[in-house]
C-alpha cells in the first residue's frame, strides 16, 4: 500500500441494468430487515430513534421510550446536543445564505448530488443540495443500522448516548469527519456503521424517516464473495436506501449509501459500480475532505465518472485536481482562500490553483468552514459549472 492509500485511511470520511436495478430494489444485504412506512406517512418508530439520538423529544411521543426519555443520561445527552447544534445550525445558515446567492441548479428536483468519500456527512449535502431527488454518497465505512432502543438497558443506552457524542465532535468543529476515528467510532456495539449519524442528522435538519433498507446492486457478486476466503475485496459492498421526508412540504426524499473501496483496483471487484452512480446524469457533486485521492491515478475510475456526469461540482482543493476543470466546458468560480495542503498531504499542492486564487479580483469571501482549512473561515471553495449547451 502506497503513502497516498495509507493517508485516505487516516483522514478520509469515506451493473445489464435494468435486471440489476430490479435485483437491487428485491435483495437485502444486511442482516437487518427493512424499516418501512405506509405510503405518504414516514415511519414513527425510525423517526422517534433518530430524535432521540438528536437530543429532541419525540413529538408526539412513543409510550415505548418514555422510560429512556426520563434518565439523567437522556437530559444530559439532551443538553449537549441541543448547545451544540445550535451554533451548527448558525453555520448552516450561513451555507444556506450563500448557497441562496451564488448556486443555481437547473432542474434541481430532479437531480442527482454524488458525493464521494463522503462518510455519514448529510449535513453538508443537504445544506449546498436541499432540493435534490436522489444522493448517492459512498465511502468506506459500512451502513449498518440503526440502534434498537426499544429494548436497550439504562446502562447500554447511556453507553449507546456517549457514542453518539462521540461520533459527532468532529462534524460538529471541524465540518468533516475523520476515517480513523470513524473506524472505532461507527463499530461500537451500540453505534454500527453510517445510517445511525445519517439518521441523526436528518432529525436535526428537522426530516422525518419513512424508510430505511438495505439493498444490494450486485446479489450474485456479493454471493460469491461472501463465501470466498480468499480473490475477495478488502471492504466488500454493502448498501443502504433511506426514504426521508420535510415534514411542510409532499414528497419524499432518497439517500442511497454504499460502502466500498472506490480506489480502480479495487473497483475491479465491482466494475460496474462507477457505471450505475454515473448513469444519473446531469448530477450535482460535492467533494470535500477527501485527502486528494482524486490527484491520484489510482482513482481515474471515479474521476473520469464524475467529470463525464457532473454538470455542477462544489469541492475544496483535496477533490478533482484543478486542471482539469479550468478548462471548457467548465466554468469555475473561487471562494475563500488557498492554502498548502496540510501535513502530510504536500502532495496535493497545486501552483496552478494558488496563483488562481491569488489572481481572482474582486476576492469573492467564503463565510463558513469548509476542508481541512475549517479554523477562522480559512477554507476555499471552488464551484465549477459546465456551460449551457455543452455535451
């Protein structure tokens, strides 16, 4: 293993189709069994779990939890959380506020946001992308589940509170996640994989669930590799659909998480992988934090995916390195300021984007956090747009 793969570890949040799709729709590959809601509703129980794990009171409230809703662990997790959101809730409005100003998405409610390298992060999505049909994120980290509460201890859940705190300090200060800390993070026993933190964001932002299953785009690949001891991928695919809903406004939402290895060895377990996430296009992508994986050739597969899909990108200087889209039928817009990469990530210096940067009169400000620069506002952000009528 390279020095750039070891580095994604350390800090990266990480199909004949129609018969696949339909596979997709039919198969699950978690041991969990779907959680699902009668049509135009959202689903009570799943919605009441992500509140609860929010720090917000279930309203109306479920008699099943009101004994969790009593403990000193539930009011001070309550207490937490509700101080912590509060001053995200201010960054995201500030997001909102620029989003509001500078980003147009044409069509948006029929699109698609691809996110790669993206770990659990919703709120980041949600807040460039809220009008979206469909996200697509994937990473290496697995979907798992979200947490039985029902039947919990007070000890278990007072554990299963701390964890949930834990997983989300650094989303909470920095606005992005760190894979090796998400490796101990999202596999404790009471906080498995993604959908736990993906479902917990979606109650703050005020989202109700309606469903949350498991699918699986390739069943006679996961098949063979489940049984395989040995020509089988490091991080096998796993996928997970959450059904999500404004409560103020009809219709209703979809999040599609996959956890793999998007590195183009690996993908060769799973060729085709690239192809279903590219189908969905003209898509929106936003990249950020990603330890500039997508500088490497190791990663053209998904490069090359989403320059060909992707008719809107929002991403800080780690995503798709900067000459390949300084050129038509890009059109880019600077944000923010430029810095050298973070150690030990040099690497991903890139002169061409800092004399950009450095050229770009009047400075256009960046008001929020975003990328590894997240101290003071010190981030940049570049968003690049295709031009009208190109291909």
């Amino acid at each position: 293993m390279n020095f750039k793969r070891k580095i994604f570890q350390l800090f990266t949040p990480r199909m004949n189709f129609s018969l696949l799709i339909a596979a997709a729709l039919l198969t699950a590959v978690e041991t969990v069994a779907a959680i699902e809601a009668p049509p135009g509703e959202f689903n009570r129980r799943a919605t009441a779990t992500a509140q609860i794990l929010a720090g917000i009171t279930p309203n109306p409230t479920d008699p099943v939890f009101n004994r969790l809703l009593e403990l000193d662990a539930w009011k001070e997790h309550q207490k937490w959380m509700t101080a912590q959101w509060a001053e995200v809730r201010g960054r995201i409005k500030t997001v909102e506020g620029w989003r509001d100003h500078e980003l147009k998405v044409a069509n948006a409610q029929k699109k698609t946001l691809i996110y790669p390298f993206s770990g659990p992060d919703f709120f980041n999505a949600y807040a460039f992308f809220p009008d979206h049909s469909r996200y697509i994120f994937f990473s290496l980290e697995r979907p798992g589940a979200l947490p039985d509460l029902e039947s919990v201890t007070t000890l278990q859940f007072a554990k299963l509170l701390t964890d949930v705190r834990s997983a989300f300090r650094d989303i909470f200060e920095r606005n992005y996640f760190i894979t090796s800390y998400m490796n101990k993070q999202l596999t404790t026993p009471w906080v498995r994989g993604t959908v736990p933190v993906m479902a917990t964001m979606m109650a703050l932002m005020n989202r109700r669930i309606v469903r949350i299953e498991p699918i699986d785009l390739f069943p006679e690949l996961t098949k063979a590799y489940d049984t395989l001891e040995e020509k089988r991928p490091r991080v096998t695919l796993r996928g997970v659909r959450m059904e999500f809903a404004n409560p103020t406004v009809p219709g209703v939402q979809q999040l599609y998480y996959f956890s793999l290895d998007a590195a183009d060895k690996a993908l060769e377990y799973y060729p085709d992988f690239v192809n279903w996430v590219g189908q969905n296009r003209p898509a929106s992508a936003l990249i950020k934090s990603a330890s500039y994986l997508l500088h490497d050739s190791q990663f053209s597969k998904t490069r090359t995916m989403l320059l060909e899909s992707a008719d809107v990108l929002i991403q800080d200087d780690t995503g798709i390195p900067f000459r390949y889209i300084n050129q038509s039928p890009w059109q880019v817009k600077l944000y923010g300021k430029y810095h050298r990469p973070i150690k030990p990530m040099g690497y991903g210096y890139q002169k061409d984007l800092d004399s950009a940067f450095k050229a770009k009169i009047p400075a256009s400000e960046l008001p929020f956090p975003f990328g590894y620069h997240w101290r003071a506002s010190q981030g940049g952000l570049i968003l690049a747009s295709k031009e009208r009528n190109s291909n």
